[in-house]
C-alpha cells in the first residue's frame, strides 16, 4: 500500500532547492568531507538526536565518549550515547530496505535501555501531551504487517530518495513500533535512506536544526496526523534538509585546504597518479599549488613519489 501524501507546489519547490544545493556539494567536492568536520558533524548529529529525547549530556562529554576517554554523567545518557556510537559507526552496513537491519539497529540502540530492544512492541501505546493524548498508535498486533508494507514502498517505490525518506519517517512515528526509541530510529532511519542515494547526508547533522525548531517537529507530525496523510511532515523535514545543506555549504565557503584536497582526492584514487591526474580533479588551482600539495602528501607519508620531473608519478600507501 502507498502511504498517501501530496506533491504540493511548496514541496516541489524544496526537491528543486535541495537538489541545487547538492549539485553545489558535488561541485565544491564537498561530497566527501575532510576527516575532523566529519568527525564534528557526528558527533552534533548524536548530540542533537538524543538531546530530542532528552539526553543532557555536552558535546564535548560525547567527544570523550568517542575517544573512549571516561565521562561522569547520568548512567542512562551515557549509555544512550555509546549506543548511539555503535550504531553510527556500523550505519553503512545497514540495508534501508532491510526490516532485519532496522531491528538490528533499534537493537544496538536502545541496548540494555529497554527490556526488547530490536523487537516490536507487544502491547499499546500513545503518546502523551500535557494531561491528553496526542497520539494513540496502532494496535500492536498491527504493527508487523504495517511495517513489513512501509519497508515493501521503501524497496518498490521508484520516488525520490528525498520523499521515500520523509514518508518512512513519518510513517514509522505514526506506527511506533517500538516500546522506546521511535523518534532516534525514524531519524536515523531517514539518513540511512537518503546517504544510499546521496553519501554526503552520512556526514550532514539535520537533527541540529530539528533541535533548534523542536515544537516545528512535533507540529509537523501532529498535522499529518490529523490530515491522514505525511505532506506536512515532507513539507517540514525538505525545509530541515534544505537548511542543513546550507549550513554545509557555508562552513565549507571557503577555499579547500590542501588537507582537505588530499583527503577527498585520496578517496576516489586507488591507483598510482600523476600531477596532471591531481589537477584534472581540481581544476581552480595551479600549477605550483598542485606541487605544493603532492608535497605534503608525500610528507604526510599518504603516497611516495616515484621517478623525477615529467615522468613523476606517485604510489598510494595502502
């Protein structure tokens, strides 16, 4: 069954505006960022995630947990940040078509914080707002054909990743499979989906924005709620999306670093090069500054050079 919504003309504006913007990420070789802003961007996406849910944990107390350094902390945030760890660290082995990689995942992520991880609830539940209830889900018996229908429109559906991944996530917060752990699975689950189309969204915090707009969030859900459909939830998270991708494109408006550029050219390389090689992939710097770079490299100990002058060639260190 196809989860109904609305193509609306704001909508489409957005799939325009986002699709520029990743033509833009591609073009700035942006795609593949350096090594610390990943590592940044990780550890906001986490950050921010839990802190949704209410984890009070810094920034900085989630760097040490990274780093395996010893952080004192409530046990509870502490654990749903090492959880969270695990299973970003293991997010490209996940299938987003896979309900047995999904399960995994809520299994890994809400390990020894609930009695069933990694399985579907088995009794009712609803989500509470002040003294009513905003939401009462789905029956659990419900529950596993509904899923098992959400993951078959993730796999046939020929639709844009960017709307597959704004409808799972709504979609999956109506069903609320779980007993705990809804909200971090339906956002996880939406990067997961769209980095299969787009890697960069595997290094792109868009819970940062959703933190900073939360009652937005929880608005957006609640009128697809009560619409019947997910158009104001797309509608919501295209805007989240479109605003994260500026964010990136901002923080990296300004020129690579030559670090940056032997990051990103190492990473799409797997043979011996040439400078005339290097410079096809860049095209904006010169000569000397082409030489200049294959230097640190080299220094770096990241390829060894090979030959002198025009016959030049450098060999990876693998």
């Amino acid at each position: 069954m196809h989860p109904p919504y609305d193509l609306t003309s704001e909508i489409l504006q957005l799939l325009v505006s986002v699709s520029e913007k990743l033509g833009q990420i591609n073009a700035k070789y942006l795609d593949k960022p350096s090594t610390k802003l990943r590592k940044e961007n990780r550890i906001k996406t986490i950050h921010s995630s839990l802190g949704i849910e209410g984890n009070t944990l810094t920034e900085d107390q989630i760097t040490a947990l990274l780093e395996n350094k010893r952080v004192i902390g409530p046990e509870k945030d502490v654990l749903e940040v090492k959880n969270a760890i695990n299973v970003y660290n293991k997010l490209r082995s996940y299938d987003p078509i896979s309900e047995k990689s999904f399960l995994e995942a809520h299994g890994l992520l809400m390990n020894n914080l609930i009695p069933d991880s990694g399985k579907f609830r088995n009794k009712g539940v609803g989500i509470v707002a002040g003294d009513q209830i905003a939401h009462l889900a789905p029956s659990a018996e419900n529950v596993p054909h509904l899923m098992k229908d959400l993951f078959h429109y993730i796999k046939d559906s020929g639709e844009l990743a960017l709307i597959k991944s704004c409808v799972f996530h709504y979609e999956m917060e109506f069903i609320h499979p779980f007993l705990d752990g809804n909200g971090r699975m339906g956002r996880l689950w939406q990067t997961l989906i769209l980095m299969k189309a787009y890697p960069v969204f595997e290094f792109i915090p868009f819970e940062t924005i959703i933190q900073k707009k939360q009652s937005a969030y929880y608005k957006a859900l609640s009128l697809s709620d009560k619409a019947g459909h997910s158009t104001p939830f797309i509608l919501y998270m295209l805007t989240v999306i479109d605003e994260a991708l500026v964010e990136i494109l901002n923080i990296k408006n300004r020129t690579m670093s030559a670090e940056d550029r032997l990051t990103y050219f190492l990473e799409i390389t797997q043979v011996s090069f040439s400078r005339k090689d290097y410079m096809m992939v860049f095209t904006e710097i010169s000569t000397a500054t082409a030489s200049r770079d294959l230097k640190l490299g080299v220094d770096m100990g990241l390829f060894v050079k090979v030959g002198d002058k025009t016959n030049t060639v450098y060999d990876i260190n693998k």
